[in-house]
C-alpha cells in the first residue's frame, strides 16, 4: 500500500516531538547530575540549590495569636472596668465620709449655740444680726427649712447663737432648734441652715426667738 504524503509528514512530526521529549529528559538528567556533582564539592563551592518547592516554615507562627490579642484586649477592658469601680467606690467613701464630717460638725454647732443660749435672759443681744428666710419645699424634698443668716455688723470678731422655734397654727412650739456660728470676723457672714423634723402638715411658723452674741 502506497503512504500518502500527508500521513508521512505527520509521521515526522511525532517523530521530531518524541526527539525533543527525549532531549529534554537528557538535558534535566545532566542538570541534576551537575547540581549533584556541585554540591559534594570543596566547600569554598558555591551552595547547592534544589528545584523542588519547600514548604514554608511555620515555627514563628501560631495559629494561636487572635486569640491572645482577644484575651489581652478582654485582660485590659476587665481593668479598666475594675479601675473606674474602685474610682467610685472611693469619691462613694469620699462623699459619705465628708457628708458624716459635715454632720459631726453641725450637731456640735448645735450643740455650742444651745450652750451659750442657756442664761439669756429676754430675747438675746443680736436680734438685729440675725436673719430669716425659707426656702421653697420644691428645693427641699417638701422638708420646711430656713436659712439663718448671721452677720458679724460690730468691729471685733465674735460668735453668735440663735434659737429657731416651730409653731404650729395654734401658736404652739412643737420643735425647737439651735444654730449657730463661731469666730466671725467684722463684717463676715454665715448661713448655716435649720430643718424642721416635723411633718409637712400641720403647716408650721418658724419663729426666730433668741439671738446672742458672745
């Protein structure tokens, strides 16, 4: 049978193609054989070099870290919520160790206005530097209060003690208070206040009875 000249020339090309193959597979052999030859040289040689892929190195990783940073972050939100609670936990302390100051001295205000009071004949001798003035029950928690206003109005430093009397419509004291301030100098000015600690109804008149100066 006779070959027709297109199945000849395809046959040479799959010839030539499987040459090429075959010279490709050579010449790697010979590249590997060379690397290989290089690498069990003198050690002043240059370093060997391999095609293969490596995998990359995973030591200095850890799969771990997002979940340190979230712990960190969680470690740092849990102190500052502890701090801001211990910041007012103390100005707490701070307020009710200063409202049991202000209250300590109060009662032995109180305590020394009643005192100087006991003797004083008629209505005292500073009624005239002695003041009164309520203040709305909207400001008060509806409790009746009275602000004292004691002005020094002599020329020497002195101390002063009023007697603030609670009446109720019938013209009855029902409660009685003392108040007071201590080492005024010329011309200073105090308002200490005066709360009464009876209930909003009966309706109560506060009076200022007694004022002295001493």
């Amino acid at each position: 049978m006779s070959t027709t000249p297109s199945r000849t020339a395809g046959k040479r090309l799959r010839n030539r193609a499987a040459g090429a193959a075959v010279a490709v597979v050579v010449t790697a052999l010979g590249a590997a054989g060379l690397v290989s030859c290089d690498s069990g040289g003198d050690e002043g040689g240059a370093p060997a070099f391999s095609d293969a892929p490596t995998a990359p190195g995973t030591a200095s990783f850890s799969g771990g870290a997002p979940s340190a940073l979230a712990s960190a972050a969680e470690s740092a939100a849990s102190a500052a919520r502890e701090s801001a609670s211990s910041a007012a936990a103390s100005a707490s302390a701070r307020e009710s160790e200063r409202a049991a100051s202000i209250g300590a001295e109060t009662e032995r205000s109180r305590k020394q206005a009643e005192e100087a009071l006991k003797g004083v004949q008629g209505r005292g001798n500073a009624l005239d530097e002695v003041a009164m003035t309520g203040k709305p029950r909207a400001d008060t928690n509806n409790l009746l209060t009275v602000v004292v206003t004691i002005t020094n109005k002599t020329d020497e430093e002195a101390s002063y003690a009023a007697q603030v009397d609670f009446l109720d419509p019938s013209g009855k004291v029902v409660e009685t208070q003392f108040v007071g301030a201590e080492d005024l100098a010329p011309g200073a000015r105090k308002q200490p206040l005066v709360i009464s600690r009876q209930p909003a109804e009966p309706v109560l008149t506060p009076r200022l009875t007694k004022a002295q100066r001493y």
